[in-house]
C-alpha cells in the first residue's frame, strides 16, 4: 500500500481524500472495502520515513486540519525502485493493478512495459519449475505434484498478464488517438 501512495504522489500532491478516492477508483468494486483510515496511516508512517512531506493546506476553512502531501526526493527514488521491480513470488494482483494504474496516471513508466517486464520473470521461473520436473525422478509424486501446481499457477498468472497488456495497449490506443 506505502508504495502505490507514493506513486499516486508523483503524479500531484494531494491530501489524504483524494489518495482515498483515486486508490478506490484504481481498484474498482475491490476499493470499495479501502479504510480512509488507513490511508492516513500509511501517510503519517511515509512522512515519519521522510518520503514524504505535509503542509496544511491553505483557503480550506472548513478543514483547517487538511495536509497536502507531497513527495520527497527519497520518496521520489522509491517510487522508481518500486516501478522498476519484477518480482513474483507471491503475487499481489491488487498490487501490480495499482501499479499499473498508478504509472498510467502520473505518466511514470509504461504500463505495458511494466507488464513484459513481469512476463519475462515469470516466464523465467516457469522454465525453471518445468526443468526441475524432468529433472524429478519417475515415481516421487508429492514433489512432482507441488512442481505441478507451480506451473499451473505461474501459467495462470501468465494469462492474467495477457489480459492486462490487451487492456493497457488499449488505453494508450485511446490516449495516443487523444493527443494526435
């Protein structure tokens, strides 16, 4: 979550109800469960981290206790280590999902960049898995299943990836139509 906060921070600064309100719109019916509270939690913990940095916002004074927050240099380099991950060991869709949206959004890197990057790891562990069931001896059924279960979710998740490039190369189908 710390992460696709501050990603959402390098587009603009905002405060914590417009984070709260674009993160449950990057996540659709899976927001709509998102704690607001737990947003300003995550920006009290970045901000004592020293990733980012709170004002009171000015010409607000029906809310004199509304902070805009903002990025600092470090929370700036953490988000390009964060884009620039391609881990999946334990896959977190909602986390990659934001990722995308979140580079999308703040013109950070290319979603579909983003997502060849991730098929590329996975299709590196897929090989390796696949290796290490020949290399099984026949008959040692407990290793070759978990092997096998292995696959079919690396291959699972392959096609989950398919299906988001489709979507992102149409959303910068129709962006690349708008700017032209």
């Amino acid at each position: 979550m710390q992460d696709a906060v501050l990603a959402m921070l390098a587009k603009e600064p905002s405060h914590g109800y417009q984070l709260h309100a674009r993160l449950r719109r990057s996540l659709g019916p899976l927001g709509e469960s998102m704690n607001r509270g737990q947003i300003y939690v995550t920006l009290a913990r970045l901000e004592k981290a020293g990733l980012v940095v709170g004002e009171r916002a000015d010409g607000v004074a029906e809310r004199p206790e509304r902070k805009v927050y903002a990025l600092t240099p470090a929370g700036q380099q953490r988000v390009a280590v964060w884009l620039a991950e391609v881990g999946w060991p334990k896959p977190d869709l909602a986390e990659f999902h934001l990722k995308l949206a979140a580079a999308a959004a703040g013109r950070l890197a290319d979603p579909v960049e983003l997502v060849a990057g991730q098929r590329r790891e996975l299709l590196r562990r897929l090989r390796e898995v696949q290796q290490a069931a020949l290399a099984e001896p026949a008959g040692s059924g407990a290793g070759l299943l978990l092997l096998e279960g292995v696959m079919l979710r690396l291959q699972a998740d392959l096609r989950w990836l398919e299906a988001c490039e489709r979507a992102w190369s149409k959303v910068a189908q129709v962006l690349g139509a708008e700017t032209a």
